[in-house]
C-alpha cells in the first residue's frame, strides 16, 4: 500500500520505478495506491512482522538512526495482517497495465516540472499546470479502478465500524477521513460514470452513467472564482471513460490528517456490521430514517 499523488512524486518521496521493479522481483506482490499512509509495516509472511519508521529508500535501510519492532507471535502477526488487509480493501489493487499508464504519467510530471523549474516561459507553466491536473484525475482513478462506489464506500463503512457501533452522524466524518479525495464536498467529481464528491454520503442513490446534462458551475475561493468543468481521460478502462470534476485552482482540503481515525479491526464487528448493511442499507448509508434502541 502506497499514496500514489503528484507531490510525492515530485518531491521524490515515492518513485514508480522502483515500485514497479520491486513488483516484479516480489512473486506474488500486489500494489494498492490509499490516501493518508504514515505508518511503515513490513509482512513477508504470516510469522514475523516489522513496525518501523524506515522508509524502504536507501536512506531508510542504510544511513537513518530508524527504530521499530519486530512482532513473532503469531497471533499478534495475524491481527496486524487482517487490519493491513482491510484497510486494502479501501482501494484497488494496480494491474500491470494501469501501472505501467500512472508510471509514463509520473515521468512526464517530472520532466515537466524540471523544465518550469529551470524556465520563467508562461507557456511551460500552463503546459505543466495541464499536466498536473490530468496527473490528480489519473490517480485518483486508479484508486477506484473497476469498482463500484458502492463497493468502496461498503469497504470503508465497514472499515469504520470495525471500532464499533457509530451513529450515521458519527459514520460520515469518518469514512471522508477514510476516503478524503473521494468525499470532498468541494468538488463534484464523476469517474467511470459514478459520481462521487457532494454526493458521497449517498452511494446508493448514484446513478450508473452521466447522460445527463452536465454539472453545474459552482462560485467559489477568492473573488467568486466560478468552478470550471474540465474533461480529463480516466486510465485503466477499456473504454477510456471520461472523468469530470469541478475544482478551484486555489483550493486546498479542508481536512487534516489529525482527523483520520484510528482504527482496531475486528472480524466479528465487521461480519455483525455486514450483515446490518444487508438488512438495512439506506438507513445506514444515506442516514434516513428514525434511529430505534441503541446506536447502529
């Protein structure tokens, strides 16, 4: 699991490259781009498992003062790997091809932006403002892939009620803490034909294409700056659908990693709250309805 964004690559926080040939020398090895990762956990099997600050960069194996723990009990090996597993679920899994799109992506944000770097050329800047912009849409997509974003949403919900029973009022901060780009109000944002953003709290209610008549333009940030429409293809389909979003230049999100949850997972509160997702899916996820005894 990795956060596959522009800054960290430009920052040389992350490179594909190395993510790819790692990939293929690791039998086995899937990539899943998330939001939000800190922490650093290394699991090879289901025996022995490191806690660390390092990085896995040349810096973090030979020449940090790092520290971290080493976990051999088998149990405590397993629960780590399940709540690891789980929080996975949240994104996607990278096939080859849409790896192999984001890491083209990836060197042509770079190569663009050593040449703004090294030029004051207006039309370098715009060039590489385009490029940034396509480089969000098309890592952000690669976070949803094939899925639907009832799955996603389904996948986070039950993520969060793995702490335990939360009101809908309690559920919907933490699954947009869980899913911050998916679930930013800002930002009407439709991929593979689901749309996300404004309407995330209601999945269920989403509709399975966008023929309808296009968003509307929202007036926002400094001076009513109105929000512009922008066309951006989405990587890793077939068909090359399309992927639209409404954003400000200027904005920035809103919420702060202080806010992500910190989560313990739990199979049997994640089957109990599987089963209240099939008995009762609009109340839980649209936050209809009386609530009745205690909280769900």
């Amino acid at each position: 699991m990795t956060d596959i964004r522009s800054d960290s690559i430009l920052s040389g926080s992350l490179d594909l490259e190395a993510l790819d040939l790692f990939r293929n020398r690791q039998a086995g090895s899937q990539v899943v781009t998330l939001p939000r990762l800190h922490a650093k956990v290394y699991l090879a099997d289901t025996k022995r498992a490191l806690i660390t600050s390092a990085n896995l960069t040349p810096s973090g194996l030979d020449y940090n003062f790092e520290y971290g723990v080493c976990l051999e009990d088998a149990a405590e090996v397993m629960e780590v790997r399940q709540h690891l597993e789980a929080y996975s679920r949240l994104g996607s899994v990278l096939s080859d091809p849409e790896l192999q799109s984001l890491l083209a992506v990836a060197q042509r944000l770079k190569h663009e932006y050593e040449q703004v770097a090294k030029s004051a050329n207006r039309k370098l800047k715009a060039t590489f403002t385009r490029t940034l912009h396509q480089a969000r849409s098309q890592f952000l997509s690669a976070q949803v892939g094939a899925r639907s974003a009832h799955s996603l949403f389904s996948e986070a919900i039950l993520y969060a009620l793995a702490q335990g029973p939360l009101r809908t009022d309690q559920l919907h901060p933490r699954v947009q803490s869980l899913l911050p780009d998916l679930c930013d109000d800002m930002v009407e944002l439709v991929i593979n034909g689901q749309r996300f953003g404004k309407r995330w709290k209601h999945p269920s209610a989403m509709p399975s294409s966008t023929s309808s008549a296009p968003g509307k333009s929202y007036s926002t940030g400094k001076g009513g700056t109105p929000l512009r429409e922008r066309s951006l293809k989405v990587l890793g389909s077939h068909a090359a659908p399309e992927a639209r979003f409404l954003e400000d230049e200027q904005q920035t999100n809103p919420q702060s990693a202080a806010d992500s949850p910190h989560l313990r997972f739990s199979p049997s509160i994640a089957s109990a709250a599987s089963v209240s997702l099939c008995l009762r899916p609009d109340d839980l996820l649209t936050g209809q309805g009386e609530h009745r005894g205690s909280p769900r």
